[in-house]
C-alpha cells in the first residue's frame, strides 16, 4: 500500500548524472508525486545540462564537476543543503565509490544518499573481485583466464569498465592484438556458450540489505550495452536468485544484475552486478514494480517495507528514440 501525502512538506529528490535518462526521471517524478504528494520536486545534475535531455525533464537541474573530482561531494551535498533536498540517487558507475565513501557526511547533514556500502562497490567495480562476490551467492561465474595462457574462443573486458565499452570476443590468436594481453586493465573469460540466454535483473534492497524487489528481464537484444528488446520473466531464473540473493551485506536501494542461463533455465553464470539503477530498468517499473515509490517509503517516510512481487510476467519491451525539445540561449562551448 503506497502512503500518500497530499499536503506534504516541499521534498526535493536529486538525480544525479542525469545525462540521458529520461525515462528515469519521468519515472522518480510520477512516483514522487504519488508518493509524497503535489509539491515533490526531483531535481537533476549533470556536466552540462543545458544539452542533457533528461534535465529538461527534471523539476530544476544543476551543473556539476566531473564526479572523479575532488570536490564532487561536497558540492552535491552544498546542492541539496541549498535546495531542500533530502533524498539522492546516483545512477552512473564513476559515481559510486566516492559517493559511497561520503554517505556518513550526508547522513550527518538530513540527506539520504541511497548507494551501497562502499566495500560492496569496490567489489561491484572491480570485475575480477566481482567473480568472488558471485562465489560467496553461490553463483558460477565464467572462468578467468590467465593472458599468457589463453583459451580460445575467449572474451575481454576492462576490469572496471561498464556500457560493453572496450569488450571484445576474441575467436583466436589471429584476434588477438598486443595491446590485449598487455594492458592489465583487461580481463579475460572463458566464452559464454552462444545457446545460453542473457538476463538482466532488477533488485532492489532496503537499508539493512534485505531483498525487497526481484525482476528478471530475459534480453532479445542489445544496443550500446543496454537492453532493446526484452521480456519480464517469472521462471527459475526468479526463484534462484530470490533464495540466492534475499540478503546481500552492504546493498542499499537498486541493484543491477547481469546473468547467463543454459534453455533449461537451471545452470547460471554471473556476469556483472553494478549497484545501480539500469538503463533497462523502465521495462521493470512498466511491469509494475515501483521501486522509486519503496525507496521513498523507506527512507523519507520511515516505513518498514517488505517483499513484493505484484509485477507482470512476459511483459514485452520495444524500445525506441524520442526527443526533447527546449528553447534557449546557445550552450556554453557550442559554436
């Protein structure tokens, strides 16, 4: 049951790295208003979002520095102090490790900052620690291959890389060029076996790291990294990981889960857990699992929030482009 306020006091939610999620933002709004009632206000910043659609989208938007600067917290925290905000979501991997590592400043200051423990991040960013993490759920994960002993086929990655940006399925030695094996910041992987089915998995957990929302989303296809074409499932693929992953130390707000299944759905590979809202996640909140509405009720209203699964199975996604349009004085830099 979602708790409506409609005389609710002004809360602002920031959406941080807002760049072209859109839909996101659509979607913190549409629950916010719900949620907390008419004078909820979501809030945006990006590096210039004058050319970032989604804050057009947002209430306000803000400029901020690069999220690998120094400074970086503290002029989010002096955003939200400024702008009565009391509730941030960080929504790009550059992000988390800093942010994560600032949450106690945030707390001290009224501001909810929903990211995980910093410890689960590193683990999360690192793509050779993130196959113990798998271990430790139980989860198999594709072996890692030395890169002077490679077998192939075999597949590459940047250790702390995300979006498929610098991936590479390398089929033999023929494929392989120096630069591969003598970059350390690659890593290589046995070959997912091509018969298997992708799945990206929405969850989402409350402060104490309980499960409080599931949704596998089976990918039919890809683009840029990011689902395209998709179905919500309610298989085996749910029940493992609801047993697997109903407690997870250090995990705060939407976690992201990519995974392989065999057709019989009964073997699975771990692939990446980015702790995160994902590009795909609208398809989830389609199919009905607001997980915007839980982590306000959690953490702006104090409710004690449980599991839920009231979403729809074999929901189909069919993405596509839209555009915004606004009218303004040139953008800094644009000639």
């Amino acid at each position: 049951m979602v708790t409506k306020m409609p005389n609710a006091i002004p809360t602002g939610i920031l959406i941080t790295s807002a760049g072209r999620r859109g839909e996101l933002i659509k979607i913190w709004k549409k629950s916010a208003l719900s949620t907390l009632g008419s004078e909820a206000r979501i809030y945006s910043c990006d590096l210039n979002p004058s050319l970032s659609a989604a804050c057009q989208l947002a209430d306000q938007s803000f400029k901020s520095v690069q999220c690998t600067e120094p400074d970086y917290p503290a002029q989010i925290l002096e955003l939200c102090l400024a702008n009565d905000i009391k509730m941030v979501i960080p929504t790009i991997d550059t992000e988390l490790q800093v942010l994560a590592e600032s949450r106690e400043a945030f707390d001290a200051a009224g501001v909810q900052l929903v990211v995980s423990d910093p410890g689960l991040v590193r683990l999360c960013r690192d793509k050779r620690r993130t196959a113990d993490l798998f271990a430790s759920l139980s989860i198999l994960t594709p072996k890692i291959l030395d890169p002077e002993r490679l077998i192939f086929p075999c597949f590459m990655k940047p250790v702390g890389g995300s979006c498929s940006q610098g991936i590479k399925t390398i089929l033999s030695a023929d494929h392989l060029a120096p630069v591969d094996t003598s970059d350390s910041n690659n890593l290589f992987q046995e070959l997912v076996p091509n018969h298997w089915i992708e799945y990206t998995v929405d969850l989402c957990y409350s402060k104490s790291g309980d499960l409080l929302g599931c949704v596998p989303r089976q990918r039919l296809e890809v683009r840029g990294g990011e689902i395209s074409k998709g179905a919500t499932r309610k298989d085996n693929v749910l029940r493992t990981l609801k047993k697997r992953l109903g407690t997870l130390k250090g995990a705060r707000g939407v976690i992201t889960l990519q995974i392989f299944v065999d057709p019989s759905r009964d073997k699975m590979l771990g692939i990446e857990i980015n702790p995160r809202f994902g590009g795909g996640y609208p398809m989830s909140h389609a199919a009905g699992a607001d997980y915007p509405s839980l982590l306000i009720r959690e953490y702006l209203l104090a409710e004690s929030i449980g599991y839920e699964e009231a979403w729809e199975a074999n929901l189909i996604l069919l993405r596509y482009d839209t555009m915004e349009f606004y009218s303004s004085p040139m953008p800094t830099g644009i000639q």
